[in-house]
C-alpha cells in the first residue's frame, strides 16, 4: 500500500518511501498496532518517559495512511459528546477537568511540534461557528450562555454578532458565529510524517506494509503477541491504536462503527480573495448545521473543506473505493461555492475515509495489566487533539502504574463502551441518523424552525441536546 490521495499527501516536501516490513521474530517492550497519531505520539511519549524502552510501531501501509493523514486539519479541544451530555455523563468535577486538559493540549501539542522540529503549519487562530440562519443563530447564544453558566469565561467562547464576527471571517449568509480561541490549523500529513521521523531519531522501530492478522493477549506464561503473515513480536504490552481501521480485525466488528468523512479543496485563492472573506489567522470554520462541515485556510491560501454525509457501510466494512463518492463531493462542492460565492478555479483535490464512533460517542483509553492489552480510540473527528491526550494516558498508565496523573484522571481512561447492535439493526440506525440530520438541517433552512429530528438524532446516538 501507498500513501492515500489528498491534498495533503500531494503537497509534503518529499515522495512518501515505505519503510522496511517486518519479516522476523521481534521481541520489545511496547508494539504498537498502528502508525498514525495515536500510535506514533504513544512511542514518542513512552520514549520520553523512558528511554530504555524497546518500542516498535507496526502499520498496515504508511504512517499516516489513515484518518491521521487526511482528516480537516483541525487541532480543537473540541469533545464528541456535548457539554451537556458530558455534564450528565461525568459530572462537574470531571467535566471541568476534562476541558481544562483538551485546552490546554491544543497549546502543548503545538509546544510538542515545535520541540520536535516538526513544521506542520501549526496556527493556533482559534475556531469560529457561523450562524447562517436565525434558528442556527439561536442555538449558538444559548450554546454560549450554558457554556458561560458551567464555568467557560469568555476567553474560552464568545458570540460574535455578524459585524464583530465580519472582523475575522465571514461566511455568506453569516448573522454572526461563536469564536473560540482553543483550536489550531494544522497540515496533518506534515505533522504524522514528521512525528515518524522523531520516533526513529529516538530509537523507535517502525515497520511499513506489515498487516496485523491477530493480537493475542498474555498470561502468567507468555507474553502477549502481534501476529503478522510473516513474523510476530512478543512485547510486555501491545497498544492497538488502529480508530477508524478497528473493525478489520478479528472479534472487532462492533466495537466501533467507521464513519467516512471526505474533503475537497481548491486551487489557491488570490490575495483579494483572502482580504474579502478574512480568515487572516487562519481561524478554522464551521457552521451550525447538523450535518456536520468543517474547513481551512491552508498555508499555501487553498481553501480545504470536508463534511459528513457518506454513507455508513454494512457490517463495519472499510474499503478503499469508500474513499470516493461523487455524489458527496459534489455536494461538498456545492455548499462550499455558496459559502463563498467569490471561489475562484476548479476543485483540485478530493478524498475521504473513516473515523470511528463509538456506540456512546465517548473515546476511550484502556489497559489490561493481566492480559498485557491496551487500546485508544473512539474519537468520532475530534481525533487531532484527543490521540496526543490518549498518548499521554497510555505512556503514564504503562510507565507508572498505580500513579494519577491529570491524564490518568481524565473520566474516559478506563471506559468501557457499550458495542454497536448486530447488523441490520447498525446499518439501519447510523443512516438513519444522517438521514435525519440532513432532513433537520432542511427543515431549519426552509421553515425558520428547529427540527424536531434533533429530538431522534439525541436518542439515536445517545447524546444531550447541543
């Protein structure tokens, strides 16, 4: 396998060139499943911890083939579930110090890179929501005042009316848009590259186009083992850290379901452009849509734009051909030229893949002393941010057992979700849902009223009001 098509991808500084696949016995500390953000940040960090540790990371294809190397860019302390799910689910303690941790990743993260040596066109310029119509408009000053009310200050979000908002960014049609300071732009696939290159300059092994048929977990005779067409590695731990590709391994299916996002992007937007439309901070955007949309200005003035709306596939299957949907990214296109109705040039650029989301929508970071198992995923998009937290926890979980830590302490380490349904009833929920969310978003735009379907799409997938 080779690198994936995005944008991306065709714009780092050098041809991608897989590394050597494994082809005998290995026996290490720590394997890692996985060479993307997850996995790669766990090396670095269990490196840092301790550099005696024998450390491999076994991927698949390339490092960074997966949602790590063509997601939107986004470095947020954004949160799958809401805040007031979250509140429900957590409760204030645990909330609070969960949104203290994810803000305060976004800067060590960019503090990390830097340390690193890793150019990956980090910007912290904050993230700014559009409201597009009134029933929109709505929903983010009240998203505002709750958020006020539960301890976030204004530094933290805001509502910005259409003028003060015009002052950063506009989107067309836009009645104003929160703005939020905690969030970063990023090239993705500059930064999992880079972080690959660091874990080899700190002796981490890391084997390309090496397919993991089996993980089987140990006991107090043998240590737990990667199994590989070719060879295997026994290590003290494994940490599988496979998100959006999980359910392509045995016994896996319903742990998590593979949601496939997908992007477009632009030729590069001239300097007038830029002036009209702002985005000098290169502030991330979005609106309040259902169905989700996110984008960014790139380092070299593209536009890269990416949203929800393919299809979930029956029985967890991914597959390359799932990458591409022209259905999506015409409407991708579509939205996007009425967002900025000045878009100059054709679309240059266009990919996909898949996320994984949890039955709850809560990621999740485990370890299993006994069986020598452990795992993150879960993170539903919100993975940028969220894989070098669950980084973190892993690297003081297996370093210093017993020990809390603001990470350890985070309330998703340790969490256990409940699995998808069996098939039909998976496939017929999940489209449902994105059914009712492009039918809501519908709704909204035509009638001047909030949907209903927002009631069943909080059922659906088990998560409060936004």
């Amino acid at each position: 396998m080779q690198a994936p098509r995005s944008l991306w991808w065709s714009t780092l500084d050098e041809p991608v060139t897989p590394r050597p696949s494994l082809r005998e016995h290995l026996d290490v500390d720590v394997a890692i499943v996985g060479g993307g953000f997850t996995g790669l940040w766990s090396a670095r960090e269990l490196k840092r911890r301790d550099p005696s540790l024998r450390v491999a990371v076994l991927e698949k294809s390339v490092c960074g083939f997966g949602a790590s190397g063509r997601n939107g860019g986004w470095a947020s302390a954004l949160y799958p579930l809401s805040d007031g799910a979250a509140l429900e689910r957590y409760g204030r303690d645990a909330f609070d110090h969960l949104r203290f941790e994810l803000q305060r990743a976004v800067r060590s993260l960019g503090e990390a890179l830097a340390l690193d040596g890793i150019d990956a066109h980090f910007v912290q310029g904050g993230t700014l929501t559009f409201a597009r119509n009134e029933v929109q408009a709505k929903r983010l000053r009240e998203r505002v005042v709750r958020a006020h009310e539960g301890g976030a200050t204004p530094e933290d979000l805001v509502w910005l009316d259409q003028t003060a908002a015009a002052e950063r960014g506009t989107l067309n049609g836009s009645l104003g848009a929160t703005y939020s300071p905690h969030c970063a732009r990023i090239h993705p696939a500059r930064l999992v590259r880079g972080l690959a290159e660091v874990n080899e300059r700190l002796g981490v092994k890391i084997f390309e186009n090496t397919t993991v048929t089996r993980l089987l977990a140990g006991n107090a005779r043998r240590q737990p083992e990667v199994v590989t067409p070719t060879a295997s590695v026994h290590a003290r731990f494994i940490i599988r850290a496979t998100e959006g590709f999980t359910t392509t391994l045995p016994g896996e299916r319903r742990r998590v379901a593979p949601i496939y996002s997908l992007m477009i992007a632009t030729e590069p937007q001239s300097r007038r452009f830029w002036d009209d439309v702002g985005f000098r901070h290169y502030e991330t955007f979005a609106d309040d849509r259902h169905l989700i949309i996110y984008g960014q200005r790139t380092d070299d003035d593209r536009v890269a734009f990416g949203g929800r709306g393919a299809l979930y596939h029956f029985g967890s299957a991914v597959e390359e051909r799932f990458d591409q949907s022209a259905k999506v990214f015409d409407a991708l296109e579509a939205t996007l030229r009425e967002l900025f109705p000045s878009l100059q040039g054709p679309i240059t650029h266009q990919w996909g893949g898949p996320i994984a989301m949890p039955r709850d929508l809560s990621p999740s970071v485990l370890v299993d002393y006994e069986s020598g198992l452990a795992s993150a995923d879960g993170y539903t998009g919100d993975g940028v941010t969220l894989s070098y937290v669950a980084a973190n926890c892993l690297a003081d979980l297996l370093c210093a057992p017993g020990t809390d830590t603001s990470y350890t302490e985070l309330p998703f380490v340790h969490h256990q979700g409940r699995p998808w349904a069996f098939e039909p009833l998976r496939w017929m929920g999940i489209n449902a849902g994105l059914g009712l969310a492009a039918w809501a978003d519908r709704v909204e735009e035509r009638r001047g009223r909030e949907s209903r379907a927002s009631h069943w799409l909080d059922r659906l997938f088990e998560r409060s009001s936004r």
